[in-house]
C-alpha cells in the first residue's frame, strides 16, 4: 500500500514541499531549512517552536503539551507548536524568522588589536635589479634575494610557472603577497589594494563572521546569523542527544 503523502507549503513565499502523513512538523521545517527555534531540541519543554498552521490544524487536535505551553490568544490565532503537530492533510505553514543581526556595521577595533598587528598574510615592496651579461640570476632567486622574510619561498607551481612573464610585466618593481614566509602572489606596485583577512566565529547560537583590514587592524565589517544546528537544541547537550537516539542525526547535524 502506497504510503499516503500530503503538501506543506510555506507562507507566505508559497513554496510547497511534501511530508509524510502523521510526519513531526518540526522535523519538515528542519529538512526544509526552514526558520525555526528549537531551544529544547524539539522534546517538547520550550513552547518556543511555534508555528502558524493557517490551514489544515483541525486534522491533528491539540496535544496537552501545546494547551499548557500556549496562551489562548495564540491557540485562537491558530498557532501550534512544530515538534507536537503532526501533519495529517495537506496545510500551510507559517513561522517567524528568529532575531538576525545581518546589517553591515563598523564594532569598535579591540584595543590589544590596535596596540599590535602582526598578520600571517601581509605585502612586501620589492625592487628587483634587471638581468644583464654579468649578473644572470634566475628571476626565482633575484625575487627570493631582494625580500626581507626570512627564508622567503615560493611553493606553489602556478606562480612559478607564470613568474618569468609577472616580473617583466611589472618591471622588476611589485609586491609580494605573503603568507608566513611564503611568496602566495606577486602584485604591481602601483595597485595599492589592501589586503584583508576574514574571521569566522562559530558559536552554539550565532555564527559570525567578522572582514579585517590586516594592514591596520580594522574591522571594516560584521555579518551574522543564527547557527543552523540551533533547530536542534539551543546547548550542544541537546545536540548530541538528538544524534544519539536517531540513527540519521549525524548526518543531519553536519
């Protein structure tokens, strides 16, 4: 026998997926990335899974745990929440964007960060002699002579490969790009770009990501956006509970 199937669709961009009949709606917006808090993991302690099912609720009544988490104002309003309600027939599904600090801003510069910068990845000047009868150096060990990095080395085979034609075309006069006391690039010396380094924080909750201006120090911008792995637990306990008693939950997690 055919298992029986129904749509899901999502308000109000109207996408339509499909579930499974009697599917956990928390488990349809987690596989559908859909906004969603679930700070107890969907066990049912929180009440903060809720969801606006404005059609299709009357197929699955309303559980205990929805009538104590619930106000009345919020089960007239039809609200349910998504990790008690199963999907019974076919329903549209509304639910609330969490809280995203997604604007670009400026946080003030740490005060140890501008007391010290000292990147991995930084440019160097260089000026490079021109070959000639008497001085017949190979353009790798003119470059490598005239940087200042101690034991400077290029191990990359593309910039190797393509060394000869750059320094000619910059006139033996550039940048290097740096990183640790590897030559990764090689700029002309009249493109003044900067050179800047991403930070990436992940955290339980929040993953932030944070743009650096290394020669200076500055954080030149912030983007952030809640942890997708919070639809499973608010706390790392959660979690890992939840890939111990499914068999899929790692997977899910990763």
């Amino acid at each position: 026998m055919k298992e029986a199937v129904h749509k899901v669709i999502f308000l109000p961009s109207q996408r339509t997926v499909t579930a499974k009949r009697g599917e956990i709606l928390l488990d349809v917006l987690r596989r559908e990335s859909q906004p969603i808090s679930a700070i107890c993991g969907g066990r049912g302690n929180c009440g903060k899974c809720k969801a606006l099912v404005a059609e299709g609720s009357e197929a699955f009544p309303l559980t205990l745990t929805e009538a104590r988490l619930l106000t009345r104002d919020e089960i007239a309003a039809g609200y349910r929440l998504s990790c008690q309600f199963k999907v019974m027939t076919d329903v549209r599904v509304k639910t609330e964007d969490p809280v995203l600090d997604n604007e670009l801003s400026k946080p003030p510069l740490p005060k140890a960060l501008m007391r010290e910068v000292s990147p991995l990845v930084r440019l160097e000047e260089f000026s490079l002699s021109k070959p000639n009868i008497h001085d017949q150096a190979s353009d790798y060990s003119r470059l490598i002579s005239a940087l200042v990095t101690e034991k400077p080395r290029i191990d990359r085979l593309n910039l190797l490969r393509k060394l000869p034609r750059i320094i000619r075309e910059i006139d033996y006069r550039g940048r290097a790009v740096m990183y640790g006391s590897e030559v990764i690039d090689i700029l002309p010396f009249s493109d003044k770009s900067g050179i800047f380094g991403v930070a990436i924080d992940i955290g339980t909750t929040t993953l932030a990501v944070y743009l650096a201006d290394l020669k200076s120090g500055e954080i030149l911008a912030v983007r952030s956006a809640p942890n997708p792995q919070s639809v499973y637990g608010q706390d790392v306990i959660s979690r890992i509970d939840y890939t111990i008693k499914r068999a899929e939950g790692i997977d899910e997690l990763r």
